[in-house]
C-alpha cells in the first residue's frame, strides 16, 4: 500500500490578506501546499491528512510589526498621537486647543490620531477626535483607515462610533486591498498565531455583525484574491463562518476551498454542507 499522502495548509503571511502577521496585524491566511509521498495515482488509502503550520518567519514578522508601531513623540503631532493611543484625553485637549491637526500623520510609521484611539478603544478620545473634525476614513501612512484599527483590535465600541460618522466600512485602502472585515478576521487570527489575548469583553461576532449590517461584503477579494472567509475556515471559527455564510459569503467562490474543507470539526462539516447545498460539492 502507497504512503499516506500529506497536505500541508500553510498559515503565512502573503497578500493582502496575508498581512495577518504583517506590520498592520491584517490577515494571513490559509495557504496551501501539498506533499505528496512517492505512490500511484490510483492509490485506494484514506484521504489526505491536513496540517495547520505557522509561518517559518513568525518571530521575523512580529518584530517587524513592533517597529511599525512605534511612534515619533518628538513633534507636535506625534505627541498627538501618542496622547490618543494612551487614552490621555486632557492631553489630546490640550494639544488639539494649541491647533494640532486631528487629520496629521507622525513622522516615523505615518501614525493618526484617531487611528490609534480607534484602536485602543479610547472612545473619549474618538469623540473628542470626531469633533474636532478628524475623518473617520481617511488611512495613515500604512493605509488603513481608523474603523481597520478598530476592527483589528476588535473593538466594538470605537467602531460604533466611527460607522455612526459615516467611515466607508469596504473602504480597501491598505497596500493588500483589505477591508475592516478582513482586518478583523486578521486580527483573531494573529493572537491565534501568537498566542496574544483579546481583550476581556471583546466581542468578535458582535464587531463582524455590525460590519456586515452596515454594508460589509463578505465577499470581497484582496489584490491576491483573497476573502476573510478563507481565514475563517482556516481559524475553525464556527459561529463566525455561519454568520458570514447568513450575510452572503460565498463558500464556492474560496480557492482551496475543498482541501481546508477536509479538516475536522464543526468548520468542516458547515463547509461540506454549504457547499452540497449550492450544489458545488
């Protein structure tokens, strides 16, 4: 009898989707490869096993993204920036009475305001950031809007904030093309990767759900042709694969999809299910 034939679903950082593990925390996805032993096509032995594998260069990765979130306290706007992401708010006053822009960059990674309060879930500060007239979708210097920040965070309450002033929830702005959903989906999927905790009270279905019934498209690809539903199956996150599948997310239209359908568990059985019933299996 022929070895066993063994299939790898490589979890690495490629793409768009792929910057899970990137300097933004966006999404890194499922990505396959295949290694087959030596044996006949014909081969009557039992399905292929699947492997999850982190990627090779994960310390690589996370000390890149360490850098990228420094920031260049040494200027006006920097302090700014600083002040949101630390929740200062008498700070983030004082500095935006003295005409600091709610709208300027830092200098050393491109960091806004908003963005990092958005992301630390500084809803004084988002208020006050608001109203002093930052724009909710405006990206930083690495291309990502506020409600991304807040997505990739999963904070909820901040993207409450920035979808009532109107941010552009499919907004594809960052080098990768991806959007809030898909920053979402990254973020669970970096502390899954790292073993990084979301924060207590943090509430991941909640922030899909709101993303999608404010206009999400769940099907929406990045420049490498990638979805958030890829990495979802990829995460097994059962109760988030149902609630992307009830908003429309297409199963059949998922490259490989049949392959991460084989690993076992609920996600499994919703993908062989869904995708029998659109008569794609």
């Amino acid at each position: 009898m022929n070895p066993r034939t063994a299939r790898r679903v490589r979890l690495g950082a490629y793409g768009a989707v792929a910057a899970v593990l990137g300097a933004l925390g966006a999404t890194a996805i499922a990505r396959l490869g295949t290694d087959r032993a030596a044996g006949s096509a014909g081969s009557e032995d039992p399905p292929p096993a699947i492997r999850i594998e982190a990627p090779t260069d994960l310390e690589e990765t996370v000390e890149n993204t360490e850098k990228k979130a420094a920031i260049d306290d040494t200027t006006t706007i920097g302090r700014l920036v600083a002040a949101a992401r630390g929740g200062d708010v008498d700070r983030v006053r004082v500095l935006l009475s003295e005409g600091v822009s709610p709208n300027g960059r830092e200098g050393l990674n491109g960091h806004g305001p908003l963005h990092q309060a958005a992301a630390a879930n500084s809803l004084e500060v988002v208020d006050m950031l608001l109203a002093a007239g930052a724009d909710p979708s405006a990206p930083d210097g690495q291309g990502v809007t506020p409600l991304m920040r807040a997505a990739d965070s999963v904070a909820l309450d901040a993207g409450r904030r920035l979808l009532a002033a109107d941010a552009e929830v499919n907004a594809q702005h960052d080098p990768d093309g991806n959007t809030a959903l898909t920053h979402l989906v990254g973020g669970l999927f970096r502390r899954r990767m790292t073993g990084e905790a979301v924060g207590n009270g943090a509430d991941p279905i909640g922030f899909a759900r709101l993303l999608l019934e404010r206009g999400a498209d769940p099907n929406l690809k990045n420049i490498s042709g990638d979805e958030p539903l890829k990495a979802v199956v990829a995460l097994q996150d059962a109760p988030l694969l149902e609630l992307l599948l009830e908003h429309g997310a297409r199963l059949d239209q998922v490259s490989d999809i049949h392959l991460l359908a084989r690993i076992p568990g609920p996600v499994g059985k919703l993908v062989t299910t869904a995708l029998q019933d659109s008569g794609k299996e």
